[in-house]
C-alpha cells in the first residue's frame, strides 16, 4: 500500500487556529491520520494511505501550490508559507521487507 507523508511546523500563534482547521480535515477524510512531533511542539505530520501516484502528483501541487480551500487555509498556519509544506510519496520495499 502506497502512503503519502505531508510534514510542516505550525506558527506558535497560530496553533488552535490550525488545530480547529485540522479536525474539520480529519473529519472528513478518512485516508489521513494526523500526528504532532512528541519532542517538538507545533511540528506535525499527516500520513495518508492508499493514495495512489496519480492521485498524488494532483494532491502534491494542490498542497503546495493551491490557492484553493481547504489547502489554501494551511499556508497562513505554517512557519515558511507553502513552501514549507514537505509532501513526499512512499510505496513499499520490493527488498520483502515488512
């Protein structure tokens, strides 16, 4: 199963503004779970599953580049802007490893 990891550190200011943005996210995308850095407030990532290449070439501009909602919204919550919203794809080892 392919995954997609998106990584970005929030602004200290703007965290319960994102965190109110975040769950309306969760709530309504069953692919994402989402996680904070235990040793490192305000940084989070968001791990989606089964997302496939092509789905993410889409879902990677959007995340980065959109100035459509619900992405859009994200940009003012995030240390750097946009271009600091990380989005990498991951499939799983041909080596057999689990």
């Amino acid at each position: 199963m392919d995954i997609v990891f998106v990584e970005y550190k929030v602004l200290p200011e703007q965290r319960e503004a994102y965190l109110a943005w975040a769950r309306e996210l969760c709530g309504t995308e069953p692919l994402l779970e989402h996680y904070e850095g235990s040793d490192q407030p305000n940084l989070f990532v968001e791990l989606w599953r089964g997302m496939s290449p092509e789905r993410y070439a889409a879902f990677k501009l959007a995340r980065q580049e959109s100035e459509d909602r619900p992405w859009s919204e994200l940009a003012g919550y995030v240390q750097g802007g946009p271009g600091k919203v990380h989005v990498w794809h991951f499939r799983r080892s041909q080596e057999g490893l689990r």
